[in-house]
C-alpha cells in the first residue's frame, strides 16, 4: 500500500527532532561534563523548534535539573529521546503500526503536560504554546483517521 504523504512528513519531522535533540545535547556541553561546545548552533535550533513545539518531555528533564540528578543521567535520557524519535522515524517510513501508537502515545503525553502546566501556577515549566498543542492534537487526529489506520494495517474498528 501506498505511504501517505502525512505519513512521510511525520517521519522527516521525527529525524529532525531526534538531530535537535542531539544538537542541543551537544551545544549544552553534557558529553563534556558543562561548558558550552556549539553555544550559537543549539541556542538557534532551540529557538526555533520553541517556536513550533515545546516538549512536556523536556519540561521533566528540566524539572529533574533543579534535583541532585547527574549530568549523565539527563544526558542518557535525552540520547534515549534522540534514539525513540529516529526510531519513530524508521517506523513511519516502513508504515509500522508500533510506530503510529507509539507516537499517538507521545502527543497524549504532551497534551498531558500542557494541561498540567495551565492547570496550575506552580507547573508553569510544563506550559506549551498554542500552536504546539495544535500540533499535537492535529497529528492525534489524523493518526486516528480510518484511511491512515488502514494503511498502517490497524483495525478501523
């Protein structure tokens, strides 16, 4: 069956998500033990993907900075997300149902963290700009369409 271009898009925006990710890892210095390795190159990827999405998954990450938690902890949990997010990418590009769920999985999660962060002043660190909880809710909804389930070999039911 033929790949939809949504699909496909949704891939090239994993592999770019799982690159920023490993750009900011490096700009931030954690394989280095701190400092600053590309200060101007992570600061400006970012920005930019503030601009389009703000992770709940990272909001965790910074909230477990303000713990006694090791640099190579958070470093490891964010070489995970770099690896889950080209992983995603593989999936949408061999149309694995595993794929779609995982990522219907992670926008729930992120919808999550947006509701906790306006629920409450005290969660300000999980808010997320409007335009990324319509990101969210726009990839839920069209991984829930019957056409793309289908083509991903799920059940319409």
């Amino acid at each position: 069956m033929q790949r939809p271009t949504g699909v496909t898009v949704l891939a090239v925006l994993s592999f770019v998500f799982a690159l920023a990710i490993l750009l900011s890892i490096l700009g931030s210095g954690l394989p280095l033990g701190g400092g600053s390795f590309l200060p101007r190159l992570s600061f400006w990827v970012a920005n930019l993907l503030s601009q389009v999405t703000d992770w709940g998954s990272h909001a965790v990450v910074a909230l477990a900075l303000a713990l006694p938690v090791p640099p190579n902890l958070i470093f490891g949990i964010y070489i995970l997300m770099a690896l889950l997010c080209a992983a995603i990418g593989m999936g949408f590009l061999r149309m694995r149902n595993w794929a779609r769920l995982l990522m219907m999985a992670l926008a729930s999660f992120e919808l999550a963290t947006a509701v906790v962060g306006y629920a409450s002043p005290r969660f300000l660190i999980f808010r997320q700009t409007p335009i990324a909880i319509a990101i969210h809710v726009a990839v839920l909804v069209y991984l829930f369409r019957p056409k793309v389930k289908e083509t991903f070999g799920a059940s319409t039911i």
